[in-house]
C-alpha cells in the first residue's frame, strides 16, 4: 500500500512526502540531480565545491545565520555529494520545519558564493585527507579502472588542478544549469502533512519567481563500459589496499535484489565468505568486505581488501576461488537463507529511522527509480533463487571483466599477486 503523496509543482519541482505517526521530528532533503557524472574533466569536483558553497551564505541568511538558526532550534543540517546527484538534508523538531525549510530554500536556490577562496582552501585541504587515506583512495582508484576516462571513474571530492582554479562566473553557470526547480525534488518524513509542506515549497518557489522550465536534466548515459582496467598508486604503507571491481548493475535493473543476495553471500556480512575465509580462519586481513553502487544505467560490484605483503597472493588468491565457487553454483540453501535475512533484516530496522525514509523517498525520485513498498521489498528478496545468484556471479565477476586496484609500496609484488585473479591483465600491465 502506497503510504507516501507526491505532488509536482508548475515549476517542474517535485515534493514528496510520507507521514510516520509515532515522531515528533522530520527529516527533509533537497535533492539536486547534480553529481560528478555531470561535469566535465575541466569542472571535477565543482558539484562537491558547490556543496560546501551553498553553508557559506544566501541571499537572505549569512553563514553565521545559518549555523545560529539550525544550532538554535537543535536540528542537524549537513550535505553530501554523489556521482549522480547532491543532497542537502535535516532533520529537526516538527515545530520547526517552516524555519529550516525556508533557510534549506534560500541555501538551495540563492547562494552568494561568497568566502570562495576559504573554502576553496578546506576542500584542498579534504583533497590532501583523502590522499592520506589509502583505503578510501583505492576506491577511487578502482572506479578509474572499471570506468576509464567516463566521468564515473572520477574522485567525486574532485581534483586540487580545479578546485584551486575555477572562477565564480563558472560555479554560478554551473549552478544555475544544474539547480533548476525540475531538477530538484524535495522528500520529507516524519510528523508532516504534505499541504502544509506543498504550501511551504510554494511560498518559496512564489518569492523567487520560479521559472517554468519542464522536466529535471537527461544526462547522457554511459553505452558500453571501456575494457577492464589496473591502476597502482605507490605509497609506503604497511599493508596493501586493493579492490576488485567490475561494472555491475543499474537502479532500475530487475536483478538487483539477486545482486544484493551475491553481496552479502560473498563479502556483506561477518558470516560471509571473504570475512570467514581470510579474516576469521586465516587472519589475513582485519577489513575485508564486497561493495556495490547502482546507477541510473549501469552499476558497480567489487571486493576490497587489506593485509600485509606476506599474505596479498594468498588472500587474491581465496578471493578468486570464492568467486569461482559462485559463479560454478555452489550455494547451499542455508547460506540463502541467511543473507536473505540479514538483508531484509537490514532494511526493516533501518525503517524505524525518519532519515531512511526520507532518503528512499528522494534518491527514488531524483533518480528516476521506482519506490517499493517494504512488503515489495521482502517479496522480491524471498523470491531470489539460489541458482540466480551463482548465475550471477558467473556474468558479472568473470576474471576477464575484472578490473584491479592497489596502493602499497611494491608494484612488482602487487601484478605477481594480481595474476592469481585475472592473469591476462597482470600480463597486460
């Protein structure tokens, strides 16, 4: 049953909102259709930039305002960026939605883009942090193996050749291109009526004159993922950070709770079978973990490790044959069952959260994905057979679609490891 209204604006805006009768609290996100996918090599990282901009002033409010007002009322204001879209969000006492929707509006819509140059200076400096942070970096790195020179192998914070150049007249094009009322959509939960909230949105849309301007931005979308690729960055750490990864799945595509089972059988829980097989009976790493991301056209699944050189061959090495295991359709049906569970488990305790249903709320709409229902989700995660996701795991985690990356002090010890996996692109490299 359909337990949220969504109504669209003249202006092409979008408000979408589900009323939760046991809070007092509601949390609201403006979610922009603007990520790192839409820039171009010569703007990386100023969908990122921006979102750092828009805390630094608005038309009506100063920075200092801006953090009064939300400190005042106890309320958390914060903002992230992805490869598809922005999010600024909150979440504050139902009494006061009026004052944090008004300020969010004129953040979202009217920023000064003053204090560029201090700003511009901490996003370097969040550069150099994550420069310092091998095991976040080799997700990066990764994203370039699998996506080459497509936008989606870019650092969504962006690169320190751009951020330290770019120039106001090209954040403000950028931001009146990207910040257009059809390309936003405002989610709401919690202790909320939704005429209230519609009426809110277009008391704001009113006083800034809101332009007619259709539906949100089409992106052009990524045809065929280039050929697998291997990138190594030294750095003198003590253990080797790696990723396998290879393109995964879209948003939309209908296997997606079979990828979500291949998740957690093979690395997305402690009973799963990377964490067993090389943490918990062998020791050879203390992280060691499967991820995926889903885009609006095509997806992400990969495998992250780190441990130290004695054990970098040995650990491909399980990785390898567990993926194999898979993909040969060796999955028993207790091993089912209980990463069906721990994913519908998941989901049903995250949804006592204002947060999380604000944020499947948004993220469904901004990009263009449907909204299930929990009773959806829980019938389409039962209905996932065994023999999927082996079959699964054999399409999309094939060695000859595996692309590595690494960040540790050794090139030659990390290609003589990475030939256990994907011998044709250690021999490449």
């Amino acid at each position: 049953m359909q337990n949220w209204e969504l109504t669209e604006l003249d202006s092409g805006e979008r408000v979408i909102s589900e009323r939760l009768d046991h809070v007092r609290s509601v949390a609201l996100g403006y979610w922009i259709g603007a990520g790192s996918r839409d820039e171009t090599d010569a703007k990386a990282g100023i969908s990122h930039f921006i979102e750092h901009l828009l805390f630094k002033g608005s038309e009506r409010y100063t920075a200092l305002e801006i953090a009064e007002i939300f400190d005042g009322i106890g309320a958390e204001l914060n903002a992230a960026t992805s490869r598809e879209h922005t999010l600024v969000y909150t979440r504050v006492p139902a009494a006061h939605l009026e004052t944090a929707l008004d300020v969010m509006n004129d953040m979202v819509f009217s920023p000064r883009f003053d204090e560029l140059d201090s700003e511009r200076e901490v996003v370097l400096e969040e550069i150099a942090m994550y420069e310092d942070t091998p095991q976040e970096l080799v997700h990066d790195l990764i994203a370039e193996a699998v996506f080459g020179n497509h936008a989606l192998g870019r650092p969504v914070i962006g690169t320190a050749e751009v951020i330290s150049t770019v120039s106001r007249r090209t954040i403000q094009a950028y931001h009146r291109a990207l910040y257009r009322p059809a390309n936003i959509v405002v989610a709401a939960a919690g202790e909320i009526d939704h005429d209230r909230l519609l009426e809110l949105v277009g008391r704001g849309a009113a006083a800034r004159g809101a332009s007619l301007d259709g539906k949100p931005k089409v992106r052009p979308l990524l045809v065929k993922p280039p050929k697998p690729g291997l990138r190594f960055q030294r750095k003198e750490t003590e253990q080797y950070h790696v990723c396998l990864g290879a393109p995964g799945i879209s948003s939309s595509d209908r296997r997606r709770f079979v990828a979500s089972i291949l998740d957690a059988v093979l690395g997305g829980s402690a009973s799963s079978r990377l964490f067993q097989e090389i943490r918990e009976k062998r020791g050879m790493a203390y992280s060691v973990y499967t991820f995926a991301s889903q885009y609006t056209d095509t997806g992400q699944l990969g495998v992250y490790l780190g441990t130290r050189e004695d054990n970098l061959s040995d650990a491909l090495t399980i990785t390898a044959e567990q993926i194999a295991d898979l993909a040969a359709g060796n999955l028993g049906e207790r091993e089912l069952e209980r990463a069906k569970e721990n994913i519908k488990g998941r989901v049903l305790l995250s949804m006592e959260s204002t947060s999380v249903h604000m944020n499947r709320l948004g993220k469904s709409l901004v990009t263009e994905s449907e909204i299930l229902s929990l009773d959806r989700i829980v019938a389409e995660v039962d209905a996932v057979e065994g023999k999927s996701v082996c079959e699964l795991a054999a399409v999309l985690l094939t060695p000859d679609r595996l692309s590595v990356a690494g960040i540790g002090p050794n090139e030659e010890r990390f290609l003589e490891a990475v030939e256990r996996v994907t011998p044709a692109l250690a021999r490449a490299a």
